[in-house]
C-alpha cells in the first residue's frame, strides 16, 4: 500500500502540472511557441543535465555487468512489442497513417518526459538503472520510430540524418557522465567543482516540472468533443496502460528476474501514449487530432491505471 500512496501522489503531482500547462495554453496566456521553445530546452539542456547527473553519482565499474543485462532486456522487449504493435494497428483502423501513429504508441510510451519523472519520485534507487534500461528506447526512436512511421512518405531520411539523431545531447550526457563515474574508481576523489555539480544538478531537478507544463501546452489545442467521443482513442490508451503492463507483470512473476529489471520495464510500459505522435506529424501539416486525442485521454487515465499497475509489484 505504501508503493500504491507513493506512486498515486506522484502521478498527481505530474498531472496538476499537465493540468497548468493545458490551462496555459489553451486560454492563451502564455505567447505562441512556448511549447516550442520548452521543448529545446528539455532536449537541450535539462534531459542532459538528469543524465550527466545521475550516471555521474551512480555508474560505476561494478555496474557495467548489469547495465548489459538492462539492456539487453530492454531490446528484447522491444522485439516483442513490434511485431504485436503493427499485428494490433492494422485491426484498429484501415487507414495507414493512422495504423503508423497506433503502432508507434504501442511500441513507444511517454518513458521519456513521464517515466523519468515517475522513477525520479518512486523508486530513485532505480533512477540509474531506468535511464540505462531506456537507452535502446530511445535508439529505436531516433533510428526508426520517428523517420518510418511519424514521417514516413514526407521525405526520405538518410542513414546519416538517422546517426546524426541518434547523437543527440542526451546521449552526449549519458556519455559524460559515464565518464565523470567511472573516473572515481582510479581517482576516489575525484569530484566537480561544487558550483558545476550544483547547476548541473539544480537543471536536472527542472527536468520534471517543465516536461508535465510542456505535455499540458502540446495538447491544450484539441478539440476536446470530438476525442471524447472517439472510441478508437479509449480502446488503444487501455491497450496501452492496462494491456500491456499487466500481460507484462503476469510474465515476469513467472521469471526469476531481480526487482529492479522489473520496474524498469514496468517504468516504461505503464506510461501513458507519448507526445511524438503529436509533435512530429504536425510539423509536416499532418492530422494530428487522433495523436492527441490518444495523448490527452491516456494521460488522464493514467493517473488511475499507474498506481494500480504498481500495487502488484
């Protein structure tokens, strides 16, 4: 009951700021772009700083053996999750853009901006695991989530744009900090100066806050009637919250797996639709009412099917 208290309060203190970033941008109180620009400095400058951060605090030499295993059981996942989005899209809708935008929220959940901030607030033990365990998540995206399904048609995408992608300021402070950790194995003490481990750890602190306000403004511009009367939207959020992280709970009670490779997956599976579904195609002048319809009803529902989902663990 404790997990269950614990994870209630934090999905609603993510969904009062959701709440505050909608309210912004749909009474149009803040300036236009807004959402735009918070979104680079999430990508810029507060995701890095969480990185660098944490694996700066908590990546060791001992950790290397099992930041394989979390990764390599990430990518099992996601070679399962694939081939069942695409089977279950393509029975939902006839049209293909719209089976394109199923099958990306299928396989790919707000992990980023939302499970962070759950594993930030519930289980910070596991914060350092959840963000090794992510990283072929976030591969998968930049390499082909994003370039074959939300672009697909529009242009083509090189193998470079796609490395290029992949090479991204995330990545860059997973990278350092990395580095910044294993260095205290030779050099015991080694340490930042104080004034750049405090900024770097005062921006990750943002990283939270800002993205809930950031999920707020991005679907603060629907129209409300139209999603909630379309019941393709309920049925793929309940695919997605419900679904999906029970039929993955049931089977790993049946695995002799440790703790925290179960949160983990769990970390990212239980989160509500994400936002690329929404973002992304409208860059290209796309319909986006089905996308954020999905990201607005699953995140409303969510704050019910998360703490549920983790009672059980």
């Amino acid at each position: 009951m404790e997990i269950f208290t614990s994870t209630i309060n934090q999905t609603l203190y993510l969904f009062s700021l959701i709440l505050v970033g909608f309210l912004l941008g749909k009474y149009k109180l803040i300036p236009d772009g807004s959402a735009s620009v918070l979104a680079k400095l999430e990508s810029l400058i507060l995701i890095p700083a969480v990185m660098i951060d944490t694996f700066m605090k908590d990546f060791t030499v001992s950790r290397l053996g099992s930041s394989g295993l979390l990764i390599l059981f990430c990518a099992v996942i996601l070679a399962i999750s694939i081939p069942m989005a695409f089977f279950l899209s393509k029975r939902l809708t006839k049209d293909k853009f719209t089976q394109n935008v199923y099958t990306y929220g299928l396989i790919f959940s707000n992990f980023g901006y939302m499970g962070l901030s759950v594993v930030r607030g519930v289980y910070p033990q596991f914060y350092g695991d959840y963000a090794i365990y992510i990283l072929p998540l976030y591969i998968a995206i930049y390499a082909w989530g994003i370039s074959a399904l939300l672009i697909d048609g529009e242009r083509k995408v090189s193998l470079k744009e796609r490395l290029k992608s992949i090479v991204n300021p995330m990545f860059l402070g997973v990278f350092i900090g990395m580095i910044l950790g294993l260095l205290k194995t030779p050099f015991p003490d080694f340490a930042l100066p104080g004034f750049l481990s405090s900024s770097i750890s005062a921006l990750g602190s943002c990283m939270s806050p800002v993205a809930m306000l950031l999920t707020g403004m991005t679907v603060s511009n629907i129209d409300i009637k139209k999603t909630f009367t379309n019941k393709s939207i309920y049925l793929i959020s309940v695919i997605r919250l419900v679904a999906i992280p029970v039929v993955a709970l049931g089977l790993f009670k049946l695995l002799p797996l440790p703790y925290g490779f179960e949160i983990c997956a769990l970390c990212a599976l239980a989160m509500p639709l994400g936002l690329n579904t929404v973002v992304i195609p409208s860059a290209y002048g796309k319909d986006t009412s089905v996308a954020a319809g999905m990201a607005l009803v699953s995140h409303l529902l969510s704050c019910i099917t998360i703490p549920l989902i983790f009672l059980f663990t």
